[in-house]
C-alpha cells in the first residue's frame, strides 16, 4: 500500500501547513515513493498469456496422477506410436502409395479485377497517364502479395471510363476486350519472383528487355533509364508459345510471320514450304512443278488422321513399302492399278527367287506377299524397264480429296 502522507510528517514533527507553505517543490521527493511502491507491487502478465506447467504423476488431487492422463493399458498408455502405424501390418501408405503430387512447375498468379484498377485510379493512387505495370500496383498495395506476378481479370469491366495502358503478367480475353475497348491497352510479358523483387527496388526495367518491341502510346520517347540488371526473357516452350501469341496481346508476337502459328513444335495447317511456294508463283519449269505436286500431296496425307503413313518398318525394303495402314495402302494400290499403269510383268533376280517356286512352302513370307508366286515363277529373265507414268501423275495433281 502507499505510505500514509499524514503519519509520515507526525513522525518527522513536520507540521502539514509548513509543507502547504512551501510549495509543490518538497512534494516531489515524496511522490515518486508512493507511485512506485504502487506499481511494483501489482505488476502481472496479461490474463491467458501464461499457463502453468502441467505437472504429471504428482497424486490423484492434481487430476494427472498415477496414470498421468493416458488411460489404462495399450500401447498408447506404454509409448508413442508413429504417424501411420497399422497395427503392425503393412501400411496404407505402402500397400496404395502416396496419392497426388505437387508440380514444381506451376506458378501462382495474384487476380486482379478490372473495377480495383479503376477503384485505385479513382482515388489517385494510380496514374492513368502511365502504364501500370507491376511496380505501380506493388507498390500502390493494388497487388499484394506479387509472387509470380498477376493475371488481369475482367470484373468490373463496365466501370473502366479511362483509356488505360496495362502491362500483366496474364490477362483473359474478356479484359483485353473491356481494355481496348475503352481506349486503352494490355500487354503481356513474363517474368520471375527475383525480376519482380528487383522491379519493385527499382533495379530492373518492368517493360522492356531484349527481345521485346513493346510499344505504349503514352510512354514518354527519348532516352531510356538505365538499370543495373536486364530483365530476363523465357526460356521454356510454354512460356514462350504463350508470349509468341497474339490472341494473348503476348510481348513476343512480332517473332511470328504471317500466318505462322505460336507453337514451336506443331506445323500450322495449310502452311508449306516458303521455297516450294516462291518458285510456284514464278511459274517455274516442269521439273519443280513435280516438286510442288509431290509435296502437296504428302501434306494432304501427313495432315491426315495416320500419323507416318510412310514411315519404313522392318518389313520394309528399297523394293517394298510396309504401309502403317491399309487405308495408304489402298490409296497407293488406287494410283497405280491399270489404266493408269500397264500391266507388265516384273523380273526377279535369281538370288531373291525361292529355292523351289513349285512348292508354296518354300517361298519366303515377303516374297510371297510382294511379287505372288506366278511372278516368280514367271519364264522371263530379262530386266524390264517401264514407264510408271510419275511424271502425267504429277503434272495432273490429286483429284479431289482423299478417300476416308
């Protein structure tokens, strides 16, 4: 308790209106005794910061005694059992396996609504005479936290009254659409967590790089600010197909030629040859015309449902042709079956003729589904030279479509 004032003074014979006399300049030297002997003795933590350590096997009045809260035999009276643990027989995890995976390779993009940049816009915290690029919205606490980057999205797309010029990491169609049709612009780039943390710190460009030809209108022209570190460009096949694509606005889409695709591995349909097409519209010789007639032909195969009709097996030869399918193979028998071809009789090296012709057994699989055992059988031991009729084939094209 604090000291009591009154009988402090009566024991020191100090009369009270002396002290009332002097001033407030001797209470001081009383004043700090009172309030310290106050607080020291009711200090305490708040109430639930500390608990009481449980003390086990101390008596029954604690109500952790004797078997200290784990119950009456078992195992798990005795010791602890592992995660997992069956009873001794194999374990789930090892008779089903582990189910699921985590991919390494995925990224985690932040959504950003198109009616929240408008909403930033609104109140100042962004300025739409700019391009709002991942900097701008990082450090406007519009995009938080930036991990991978964000993707454009396009809720709230009524609300946009400005012409903005946005570049994201991913946007979906429908906000490149609400974007543009207000005027303004979407550009995608990519990037990675480390670009991003040195765009943020105002180390590294957040538009440009490279390979990149990324044009903004409201972008100021003259001299660009240097930065210490180049912002990087993808590398892998995805990322790459994806920034190579216009529909995507991706910063990467001036790689591709007219009518080019942004795959890297598949052919786009109905684009052949630059050189065969060239010499096609000089009106080339005869020659090269064979040249485009063979290779139109082959794309309207390979562009087929049979992958490789062509492809040479184990069965094949320099002789013979083992079709993957029996469809090609019609379709072959089809070109050169009479009247376009005329049946002539084909000579057979003795080397390559069954040891015995008369009997069917003796002849080879192979030959016997090729030449038949009549052509190898057949008197004439003359090579015979034919005209196949490639080259009318050729100048006259495939007639039609193919036979499905």
């Amino acid at each position: 308790m604090p000291p009591n004032l009154q009988k402090t003074l009566r024991a020191s014979w100090i009369p009270v209106s002396s002290i009332t006399r002097t001033g407030p300049s001797f209470l001081p030297f009383l004043y700090p005794q009172q309030r310290s002997a106050s607080i020291l003795s009711n200090l305490s933590d708040n109430a639930g910061a500390y608990n009481r350590k449980i003390r086990r096997g101390r008596g029954p009045s604690s109500g952790k005694g004797k078997t200290s809260g784990r119950g009456h035999k078992g195992q798990k009276a005795r010791g602890k059992v592992p995660r997992g643990f069956n009873g001794g027989q194999t374990p789930n995890e090892v008779v089903h396996g582990v189910r699921g995976f985590e991919n390494q390779f995925s990224i985690e993009l932040q959504p950003l609504n198109l009616e929240k940049v408008q909403s930033w816009v609104d109140q100042g915290r962004l300025n739409p005479s700019q391009p709002i690029t991942i900097r701008e919205l990082a450090i406007s606490r519009c995009v938080y936290p930036v991990k991978d980057g964000f993707k454009l999205l396009a809720k709230g797309s009524d609300k946009i009254t400005l012409p903005l010029h946005i570049v994201a990491s991913r946007a979906s169609a429908s906000a490149i659409a609400a974007v543009e049709a207000a005027g303004g612009s979407v550009t995608t780039r990519y990037y990675t967590p480390q670009s991003i943390k040195r765009i943020i710190k105002g180390m590294t460009d957040p538009i440009h790089s490279m390979q990149s030809q990324i044009v903004i209108p409201v972008e100021e022209p003259g001299e660009k600010k240097e930065y210490p570190v180049r912002l990087p460009d993808p590398t892998s096949r995805k990322d790459i197909e994806y920034y190579r694509d216009p529909a995507h606005r991706g910063y990467l889409s001036h790689h591709l030629e007219e009518g080019q695709g942004p795959s890297l591995f598949f052919k786009t349909p109905g684009v052949g040859n630059s050189v065969a097409r060239k010499k096609r519209s000089k009106g080339t010789s005869a020659t090269d015309n064979h040249v485009c007639h063979s290779y139109n032909l082959h794309s309207l195969v390979s562009h087929s449902t049979i992958k490789n009709p062509l492809t040479m097996s184990k069965d094949s030869s320099h002789t013979y042709i083992h079709f993957s399918h029996p469809r090609i193979a019609d379709l072959f028998e089809e070109y050169t079956r009479p009247p376009h071809l005329p049946p002539e009789p084909i000579y057979v090296p003795p080397q390559h003729q069954p040891p015995n012709p008369e009997d069917e057994d003796d002849v080879v699989p192979d030959q016997h589904a090729a030449f038949g055992i009549q052509r190898a059988t057949q008197p004439k031991r003359e090579v015979a030279w034919r005209d196949l009729g490639l080259e009318a084939l050729m100048e006259k094209g495939p007639s039609g479509r193919l036979p499905r």
